[in-house]
C-alpha cells in the first residue's frame, strides 16, 4: 500500500475566486422541465461540456415538495449516525433515517420521487447514455456542511475527486445530479482546475499495486471486489489533492453559490469540487459505463491511461 500523504489539520482558505481568476466552469441552461426540451444540436453541446468536465447548472429546475414534505428538511429525521438518510436503486426503504412508520414511508416517497425526476432528466438530455447507465443511490442531506468535525480525508470541504475505497468503480463513471433543497440558503461549491491539470500534478506521486494486492484486498473485505488500477490510482488522487493544503489554497478555482431551488449535473470523478456551505440538499447518483463517454481526451480513464502509457480499463 502505498505511504499515506502528509496529514494536513486545518481546513484550507482559498486565496483565489471566481472574480480574480479565469476559470469558469459554469455552464447556466434555461430549463426548467425535469423533461427538458432540448433540440438535437443542444443535447449534443451539453454532453460534450459535461464530458469535458463542466458543471451543467440549471437555476430554474425545482423540485417541488408536497404538502408537509418541508419537515424533512429538518435533521432530526436523520438517525445522527450517518451524515444522509439514503435510498439505494432497488430498496422499498430508507437507510439513516428515524421516525415514526408514516415519516419513513414520505421520506421514501420524497427520495424516491427525486430519484425518478433525476433519472428523467438524464435520459431525456443524454439518451445516447440510457443503455449504459444504472441508476445508484439516491440521498437527503438536511445537515449544514460547514463546521461538521470530520477527519481530513472525509472533509469534502477541500477540493477532490470523488473516489470509494471499498467501492471500485471498475471505470464506471459517476454521474450525479444535485438539487438545492433548502428554500433560504445557497450551496456553496468550490470548483478547480480541469482534471488534466490536477492529474499533471499528482499522477507522479501516485503508485501501482503490488502483485496480489487487489486479491488481498478483497479476500479481506477491505474492497467490494478486486480494485483495478484505476481505482488505486484515482483514490490515491483523491487523498493527495485533500492533504496538500497549498494546493487547496492557490489551484485555479472558483467559488459558487448554488441558490435554492437550483439543480446541476457534474462528472464527481472528474470535476474537482468541495462543499462549502449549505444547510439541504438532495444527491442522484448514476453509474455510467465506461462506453458511453464519447470524449477521449478529458475523462479520468483517458487521462490516466495517456499519462501512464497504457489502458487503465484492465483489472
Ligand atoms: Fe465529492
């Protein structure tokens, strides 16, 4: 296994913003139908920003509550254990959530409902993605980001990667639609620089696996399945970006402030990101297979593959 990096304590200052820099990866759509009407020519414009490692941002696209469906933005629903009440594909009930019988079948009835609306949105913007995808978790997440005493490696408050240590994506891509759920307060999102850059930075730094490693690792349940390459590699980036506080604090990045009611799509694996502040919000993931991305210059995957000198997509 490789050394761990250097631990850094303090949550990191950005020293740059969005009005000092030039990066803008902030690409607002006028949508406000979870069932956009999107010509041919404007979906394809939208699939390669996003593939290209855009934000897609969508300041008009609300999800709507039902009556009496404002009480789950309040954490006392949360079970205090886990930091999201969730709901996997194929479940009939919430995870990570307390309450009476009739408060767990409306937060079903609420995820569930968002978890339609998101995949709608996807299919109906990237139908060429619709065979590869399988919809992942969905969740609710009713607590303030900000001040939340968590160890450096889960504090997503710096700017990383999304990558799973026990989870091996295998290469499938993480699509994920986020929506601000709280009707006073914005999310605020730190974005960096596009992943090519980032992984000119690190790849060097990171290390292969040693020959029996991914076996071990999953005979003792450290892993899900077999971790590839990739998977090693991109985990390896995720911890090395959320260490290096100087990197945190001076990478090209901007701030932005997602207002309630605003919904956006991102690549997680590829889009560098940190959560700010926010006090609600609901997540849709979507795993992705590797052959529905038509860009091979800006993925994860292809990065890394250029940069190592061979396919990245062999366990
Ligand atoms: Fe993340």
């Amino acid at each position: 296994m490789p050394a761990a990096p250097a631990v850094a304590t303090a949550t990191p200052t950005p020293t740059r913003s969005a009005s000092e820099g030039t990066l803008d990866l902030i690409r607002p759509q006028p949508y406000a139908d979870w069932a956009p009407q999107a010509t041919p020519e404007e979906r394809a414009t939208l699939r390669r920003e996003l593939e290209q490692g855009a934000v897609l941002y969508f300041p008009k696209l609300k999800f709507h509550f039902q009556p009496g469906e404002e009480r789950f933005l309040d954490s006392r629903y949360s079970d205090g254990k886990s930091k999201n009440i969730n709901l996997r594909a194929d479940d009939t009930a919430v995870r990570g959530a307390q309450g009476s019988p009739q408060d767990l079948s409306d937060l079903y009835t609420l995820i569930r409902r968002y978890a339609d609306s998101s995949e709608l949105l996807i299919r109906t913007l990237f139908p060429e993605y619709i065979p590869h995808m399988t919809r992942a978790g969905t969740s609710l997440r009713p607590s303030e980001i900000a001040g939340r005493p968590v160890s450096w490696r889960k504090d997503d408050t710096r700017l990383h990667v999304d990558s799973f240590p026990s989870n091996p994506m295998l290469g499938k891509r993480l699509l994920r639609v986020f929506h601000n759920i709280d009707p006073a307060a914005p999310r605020v999102w730190r974005v960096g620089e596009p992943f090519g850059d980032f992984a000119q930075k690190f790849v060097p730094r990171t290390h292969g696996m040693w020959p029996g490693q991914a076996a071990l690792m999953k005979l003792l349940h450290i892993t899900k399945r077999r971790r590839s390459e990739y998977d090693h590699r991109m985990l390896q980036l995720h911890d090395l970006a959320k260490a290096d506080l100087d990197y945190q604090a001076n990478v090209p990045q901007q701030e932005f402030h997602f207002p309630p009611g605003a919904t956006w799509i991102v690549f997680s694996d590829q889009l560098l990101h940190a959560a700010m502040r926010g006090r609600a919000m609901m997540e849709q993931t979507i795993y992705l297979a590797p052959q529905a991305i038509s860009d091979h210059t800006h993925s994860p995957e292809a990065v890394l593959s250029r940069m190592l000198g061979r396919p990245m997509l062999v366990s």
